[in-house]
C-alpha cells in the first residue's frame, strides 16, 4: 500500500515528506525529504525496511546548508557499512534515527509492538543533521496508554523526552512539542 504522509514542525518552520510503500510483514520503502529552518538544512532520503521491520539500505543526500551524502547498510548479520565501508564498533545499533525526521520513529514501535506499560532500551545509530555525522545513542520507548484512542510511546534519550502519538500502522500523528502529521485532505 502506497502513502503519502506530511508532517510540519512545531518549533520552528519547518516541514518533511514521505512516500511510503509497506509490503509483506513489516517491509517498507520510503523517499521524502524534509526542510527545516532552524538548521538550514534541505535534504532528501531513501530507505528500505525488510520484512522484519529493519533498516537493509538508507540514502540521505542534503542540498544545504552545504552538500553531502551518506549510504547507510545493515546486513542481515548486523553488520553496519558507511559508504560502502564496514563499521563493527556500531554492529550492537538495531535501528536508525535520523535527527527531526517523522519518519524514523515509527521504525522500532512498528517492529516491537509493545504493550502498555512495556518499555525497551535499544542502541540506535543516530545522524545527526545537517553534519550526517552517525553516532551510537541509547534510546528507550515505552508504550504508554492510548491518546484519545491512539497508541501513545515515550521517547527517551540522553538529555531529551517527548511522547509520540501514532496511527494505527505506528506512523507518527504527534511528536510532544516538535511536529505532528498534518491531515489527509484527498491527496494521491
């Protein structure tokens, strides 16, 4: 199934798109691109879930503030390679987390399906924008009770918090203070 999600910032303008194809179990496609103001940056992106929810490929190639691109893979052993080359000291990081992006959250809620009250520390490899500079960061999610009928997760990392409201397919709708998803008015 094909969709086109949008999602708007809250803190400062800002804004990001996605075209997201699922397939079977938990596979994923995504391009999109997002433009924020707070850091200038302007970028597009690519990635590939396989059909157990996990990052296989990601390309992100920001335009500005100053141009550069990053291929991230993770192989079926857990295996990361930057730009073709290995990188073992970041075999432990489960998932991927792109800085600002709606997107990427729903990656690990997607695939854990906690239940309320269940919570799970991962080791996430985090890019950091508008550098791409990747980086180890401990993240926990904990499925909290629903938000007026949606699932509702608390986002942890060093230093940050916010609660994370998603649709019934674990796409982000409300992300605290920072963004949320706008409304589907029809389009294709």
């Amino acid at each position: 199934m094909k969709q086109m999600l949008f999602w708007q910032r809250l803190d400062c303008p800002g804004l990001e798109q996605a075209e997201i194809e699922t397939g079977a179990g938990l596979s994923l496609s995504a391009s999109g691109s997002l433009l924020h103001a707070d850091t200038g940056t302007s970028l597009r992106y690519r990635m590939q879930l396989d059909h157990h929810g996990r990052l296989s490929h990601a390309h992100i190639d920001v335009s500005a503030p100053e141009p550069r691109q990053l291929t991230l893979q993770h192989t079926e052993s857990g295996r990361w390679l930057v730009n073709g080359q290995a990188q073992p000291a970041w075999d432990g990081c489960q998932e991927l987390d792109l800085q600002s992006c709606g997107l990427t959250n729903a990656f690990p809620i997607r695939r854990l399906k906690l239940g309320i009250g269940d919570s799970v520390e991962l080791s996430m490899l985090f890019v950091r924008l508008p550098s791409l500079t990747p980086a180890i960061c401990p993240q926990r999610y904990t499925r909290l009770p629903d938000h007026d009928g949606m699932p509702c997760y608390r986002y942890e990392s060093p230093g940050f918090a916010a609660d994370i409201i998603v649709d019934e397919q674990g796409f982000t709708l409300h992300y605290s203070d920072f963004l949320q998803r706008l409304p589907d008015s029809g389009r294709d």
